[in-house]
C-alpha cells in the first residue's frame, strides 16, 4: 500500500503519530466510524481493526485499489467506500486545476452533505468522523445544519488554515456543543 502514499503522510502518520488519539478518542467495537478523505485508507483500516464499523469516502477515486489491496494485505473486511467529494465549495479539490494534478484523481465523484451521508448509511447516531479533507471542512461544516452534528460523538478534524478561518469553524462547532481543543500543528 504504500505506493500510493506520499513522504509527508507517512511523516504525519508514523513521525507524528497522528491517530495516536487523546482520552475519550479510542474506537471500540461496534462504534460507527465515517472517514472522510480516507485516502488509501489507514485511519479506516485502523478503525476497522478495533471492531469498528467504517464508512471511508474519498474523492479520488484511484485510491480505491489501494485501500482494498491494504484491507486485504491486513485480512480486515473492507469497509463501505463511498466515491465522493464533501464540502466541495472551498478547499483544494474546488480549484479545477488541483484537480487535474492530483495523482490520484480520475472520475468526477459524487457530492453530498454530512446530513446525506448519514441519511445513506441509515446512521442516525455515529461515534467519530474523521475529517482530512483539505480544506473543504470549512464548506463542510460551515454550511451543515447545527442540528445533524449532534448525532456525531466526536470529531477528529486536521484543518487546513489556508482556506478557511478555523477560529470561525471551532466557534460553530462549539455552538453545536463540541469542546473543541488543538491537538497538534504543523505550523
């Protein structure tokens, strides 16, 4: 799997040790787990691991082989992959030439919301959203109705403050009724 992975992800996952969670973040069996910008799936393999059940949606869609290869190579049932772009509306994926540089972008994915994408699954309560989304949590989450995030226990969110003020962000997400709090920055 790691073809498909790039030097400053695996910095970020092995050197960083990003889902190295704080209290409360551990994923137990049976949690309902949405991985958004899964990539080729590590946090959603992860997840998986722990007994939980995981959708992974990911806007690049030649992602996918990998992320299968990587559940097969772990003997892990492969989770719900959904070929999708959420927040579309600010972010790297809204610029078209980003788009067409990316390395794993082939087909046009679908677009839809955080309501929509609990509406799929029929979820009406999930124990964590992962958030890597570059830069598109702020259209994401900005324009989601306060109401559907209660049905979300927590929320891991790497933000990306060149496309959006995350001071904004943290104040919605806390109206919603998250203690919000900086785990870490690159900065």
């Amino acid at each position: 799997a790691g073809e498909g992975m790039n030097p400053e992800f695996l910095a970020e996952l092995i050197a960083k040790r990003i889902y190295d969670w704080p209290e409360g973040f551990d994923i137990q069996s049976g949690e309902r787990v949405i991985d958004l910008g899964a990539n080729v799936g590590v946090f959603s393999l992860y997840a998986a691991t722990q007994g939980a059940l995981v959708v992974s949606v990911e806007a690049q869609d030649r992602f996918f082989p990998l992320m299968e290869q990587l559940f097969e190579m772990n003997s892990v049932s492969p989770s719900t992959s959904i070929h999708a772009l959420v927040g579309c509306q600010t972010g790297a994926f809204n610029i078209l030439q980003v788009r067409a540089n990316a390395s794993h972008w082939g087909a046009e994915p679908e677009y839809f919301t955080v309501e929509e994408s609990l509406e799929r699954r029929g979820w009406y309560q999930v124990s964590m959203i992962k958030c890597d989304i570059e830069g598109s949590e702020y259209d994401l989450f900005l324009n989601s109705e306060p109401g559907t995030l209660r049905h979300v226990r927590r929320l891991a969110l790497e933000i990306h403050t060149e496309y959006g003020d995350w001071h904004e962000l943290a104040g919605f997400l806390r109206t919603c009724g998250y203690s919000v709090f900086v785990a870490d920055s690159w900065r």
